[in-house]
C-alpha cells in the first residue's frame, strides 16, 4: 500500500511539474506553473521517502525531475531578494537613480494608519498601488503632499483598482485604463524625457480571466514607447506564460530575482519570499534598468512590498 501511495505522489507531482511547461496550450497549464517550485520541494521529499523504502531508480528519476523544477523557477535566487551592487559615482552622474515601491495594499486591509506610515518613511520618489478600495480613500490622501502627481485607474466594484503617486511631473495625454483595471498607464518627466510607468492587477491565467486581459490590453502594450517600466500584481509567476506575454507584446525585460511575494492569509509573510509565490511582477525597457530589488515585510496584506532602485539614462552594473 505504501509503495502504491509513493508511485501515486510521485506520478502527480512529475505531472503537475510537466503541465506547468505548456501555459502556452492552455491557460490551466500556466496555473500549474504558478507551483513549479512547490513541485519541486514536493519531488525533493518523496525521493528522500524513496531512499528510506529502498526503491531503486526512483529516488534517482524523481530527483532530476526535482532539480529540472529548481533549475526553471530560478530557486537559487528566492532566498535572499536581488541586490545587485550599488552604482558608483561614475554611473550616477550619466543618469538619474529614483526608488519605486510597489504594493497589493489588499482592499480590507485594517492596518491602513500602519500602511500610510510605511509608504512615507520608504520616501520613494514612485509609488505603485494595487486595489485602492473605496476603505482606503481618506487614508491614500495623506500621500497628496508628498507626491503632487498621481493617476487612479479605476475598477467597478468594491475591490478597487490600482494607482500611481509620483515626485515627478506627470502628463496625462497618454493616460489608458484596461478593463477592470487589469493595467494603467500614465508618463512621468524625467531628464527632460518621458517615461511611461504601468500599474498592473490581472487575474489568474485560470480559472480567472487573465489571458483574456492580456488580449485586451495587447494593442496598448505594443504601443509603448521607448522607456517604460510595469509593475504590480500579475497574478501570474514570474516564468509563467503570462508574464512572458506581457513582456512579448511591450517589448519588455523580465526582472527576476526576488523571491516570493504573496502567499495565504493563513500564513505569516515573513514564508512568502521562500514558500510564497513570485506574482507581484516588475517589467522594463529603454533606458530604464532596475539594478536592485527588494521585498519589504508585508503590512495587513497577503502581498509583500517590492522597493526598486531604478536607473534611467547610464548603465546599471
């Protein structure tokens, strides 16, 4: 009986591993691979389980399907959050270093006195929100003072949509908000240029209606111009089918690096950078480069903060 259960785990485990490889067929492939690197733990403890029940070749199988899901989720770099060195003086004078802090405020969040206090004391020059809910409308005023300019994109319902503060002057002709808020897009001024920034909230590749988003939003993306940066919460992981789609259509680079950032209410934030899953997602071009990311303990959400240090003009290491 036990080696029936072992062959059992085993097979789901490989399958829900390999499925997770064609996102591209259909979208419930792209959820499984939300879980690769669950997949692989799972793998990495039933070959342990193998050696103790001495069943040859299996432990050796399992574990090169455990280090193939290890290998694909990046798992060497979800300990620790990216932090690639500082710029040197030399750099920062052939460009302009700014801070993006980007945040899944959670719409019920009860913590929002909390919430406000933290996003003043990152004193970042761009701050990235996701479901701005109507509970949260007198507490996101405070941050008028500090950032002059903002953007709301707007959902329908009590959730929310998402908004974009900024210490830099923004223009609105370019201004765009996808269906139920899935991305919103605005231009801030810098050195004399403008940057376009993205706020992102998709939904699930499945059973939620993501790709479809992605669909809908297409032509935006391809619109583009040469400097942008997106951020925000793609539902999607970072190596999903999703992710790559969006990056595709905008001509974007993918930033990899800083582990998990939600996981289950029922669970404490501070096991999401290793246990949780990578949906909140950052995406460049031109001459905007994030040269280090980190997350931030979470505040009342499922979601972690991620603050960006961004280089735009010059050359990150």
């Amino acid at each position: 009986m036990i080696r029936i259960l072992f062959l059992l785990a085993s097979l789901g485990l490989i399958a829900g591993l390999a499925l997770g490889f064609f996102g591209f067929v259909h979208p419930a492939f792209d959820t499984f691979a939300h879980f690769r690197w669950h997949f692989a733990l799972g793998l990495l403890a039933v070959a342990i389980i193998g050696l103790l029940l001495r069943i040859r070749r299996a432990p050796l199988i399992l574990l090169i399907f455990a280090a193939l899901g290890v290998w694909q989720s990046s798992a060497n770099n979800r300990i620790e959050s990216h932090t690639g060195p500082d710029i040197g003086p030399a750099a920062e004078t052939a460009g302009t270093r700014f801070r993006l802090l980007q945040f899944n405020l959670r719409f019920d969040n009860p913590r929002r006195r909390e919430v406000i206090d933290f996003i003043l004391g990152t004193d970042a020059d761009i701050v990235m929100l996701n479901e701005t809910s109507r509970l949260w409308e007198d507490a996101l005023k405070e941050l008028d003072e500090r950032y002059p300019q903002s953007f709301h994109c707007p959902e329908w319902n009590l959730i929310g949509g998402s908004m974009i503060f900024s210490k830099f002057p923004m223009r609105g002709s370019k201004d765009y908000c996808g269906p139920y808020a899935a991305m919103g897009f605005t231009e801030v001024g810098i050195d004399g240029e403008w940057v376009e920034l993205g706020v992102v909230h998709l939904r699930w590749p499945w059973p939620a209606s993501g790709p479809r988003q992605i669909e809908e939003v297409k032509p935006r993306l391809e619109t583009l111009g040469g400097h942008a940066i997106l951020a925000g919460d793609f539902n999607a992981a970072t190596w999903s089918h999703s992710v790559a789609q969006v990056a595709e259509y905008g001509n974007l680079q993918i930033e990899r690096g800083f582990g998990g950032t939600w996981i289950y209410k029922w669970f404490p934030g501070s096991l999401a950078p290793l246990l949780g899953l990578p949906i909140d997602n950052i995406l460049s071009k031109g001459r905007v480069s994030v040269y280090r990311a980190e997350t931030l303990p979470a505040i009342g959400s499922d979601h972690l903060p991620i603050l960006s240090h961004v280089l735009f003009g010059g050359r990150a290491p």
